[in-house]
C-alpha cells in the first residue's frame, strides 16, 4: 500500500471528492496558459506550484494589478506589462515540469508578515486517527512561502491568533482545526490507505475560515520540539516512531 504520496495534485483531487472538505481547499487547476488567464481575472493573486516538491521550493506568486502584474519566486519581484511577457517568462522557469495553479488566499498576517499553519494528524499505534500538534508557520519578510526550511519562523497558535479572537473563540477555533485535520486523513485513506501521518498546511483568511492549501504525506515531526509544550513533541514522535518502526520489519 503506498504510504507516501508526492503529488499535489493527485492528493487535492481525492480532496474535492468529499463535499464537505471541497469548500475548504482553494480554487485549483492545472497550469496552462489558458488556465493562468482565467485565474487572473477570477482572483487578484495566484500561487503557482510543482507537482512534486517541499519546503515550499518551486512557489510562484503572480498579482495581477492595475497596470500588469507581479511574478515573484525567491525574495526579488518582477513586473510585466502585458500576460503574454508574464506567461513566456513563467515557462522558462517552470520549462516542461508540470505545474498546477491555485487560487490565492490573502493570509493572516503576524507583525506585518503572513502566516499560515500545520496540522499535524497522524495514525495511533491503535489504528485510529489522532490531531497531535498545530503550529503557526510565519513567513520571512521577502518571501511568498512560510516554510520553516526556507526561511519561515515557527510560533504558537495561540501567539499568532491572540490579536483575531479571545481565549473562547481561539479554543473553539482549535477544535475545528483538528477536526478539519482529521476529515483530511480519513479522505485521503480512502484513496491511500497506506498513509500513517499527514501535515496539513492552513491558510486563514480574513474572516477567519481555515483553507487547506496543500498535505504533505511525510512531514517533519520536528518543527513541533520548538513548542512550548514539550508533550506535544514527544507524542508525535512517539507515533512517528512506531510506524516507522513497523514499515522497516516487514
């Protein structure tokens, strides 16, 4: 049974079957020129991204504005005048790898940087579901991804919602999050039942409502020892463990 899933695509396909996490996951495709077009003028900011890949590498941002638009990969912005300059430059970037292009989602934003968040959920050695850890992802000053590896810093839940919602509402919003992790894995088995633990990457948007922009099927357990709670850490990878532990023997 296949444990580890590469492609972003294949996985927000098995997504969009379930109705209820539809609604969650932005507006995807994939990248063509046609495509590209028709995202541009639906959305003012599009992410276009590697089928395959982590750590956020291979992440383009394009802004449509009011004269052109803006490309952004790495810490440097380009502008171009007209989709035809914007979409030649963006392939011989991207060349014949294949790509999707999603829907932006205008993010939360910690100290003037955006952030987003990790869910982390992860087969028991009891064969059942469990939402271990979230923690926030926030991102570096000159760059469109929040990844820890590049470049991201790490914070609490709590730290970063503490200026959106109260001690209630944050701990309500908490709950859903697990719940909205633990919808995701039970889907994702459905169509791969050899996943023991997935990390579920959120966007929040400004009315507050959670966006999964993507799920990662092998992800770092230890982003989550730079929490405060050191029990949090030791449960992931004791999970972590035993899985991996069970994998090698056969």
């Amino acid at each position: 049974m296949q444990r580890f899933v590469r492609s972003k695509w294949a996985k927000t396909v098995a997504l969009r079957r379930n109705p209820t996490l539809s609604k969650y996951i932005p507006e995807t495709r994939k990248l063509t020129e046609e495509n590209l077009r028709q995202w541009l003028r639906r959305y003012k900011t599009v992410y276009v991204k590697p089928f395959y890949g982590t750590w956020g590498k291979g992440v383009i941002r394009i802004d449509r504005l009011d004269y052109g638009y803006r490309f952004q990969t790495g810490t440097v912005p380009r502008n171009f005048p007209y989709f035809s300059i914007l979409y030649a430059h963006l392939r011989s970037v991207v060349k014949s790898k294949p790509y999707l292009v999603q829907q932006g989602i205008d993010l939360l934003k910690y100290n003037g940087r955006r952030f987003d968040l990790r869910v982390m959920v992860q087969k028991t050695p009891w064969r059942t579901w469990e939402a271990t850890g979230i923690i926030g992802r926030v991102a570096h000053p000159r760059k469109i991804v929040t990844n820890f590896h590049n470049g991201g810093q790490l914070k609490a839940l709590s730290t970063l919602m503490r200026s959106y919602m109260n001690a209630a509402e944050l701990a309500r919003f908490r709950l859903r999050l697990k719940r909205l992790g633990l919808r995701t894995a039970l889907q994702l088995e459905r169509r791969y039942p050899g996943i023991k633990e997935i990390g579920v990457d959120v966007a929040v948007d400004g009315n507050l409502k959670p966006w999964i922009l993507e799920v990662n099927t092998n992800p770092d357990p230890t982003i989550f020892k730079y929490l405060k709670n050191k029990r949090i850490y030791a449960k992931i990878r004791r999970y972590d463990l035993y899985y991996k532990r069970k994998t090698r023997k056969r």
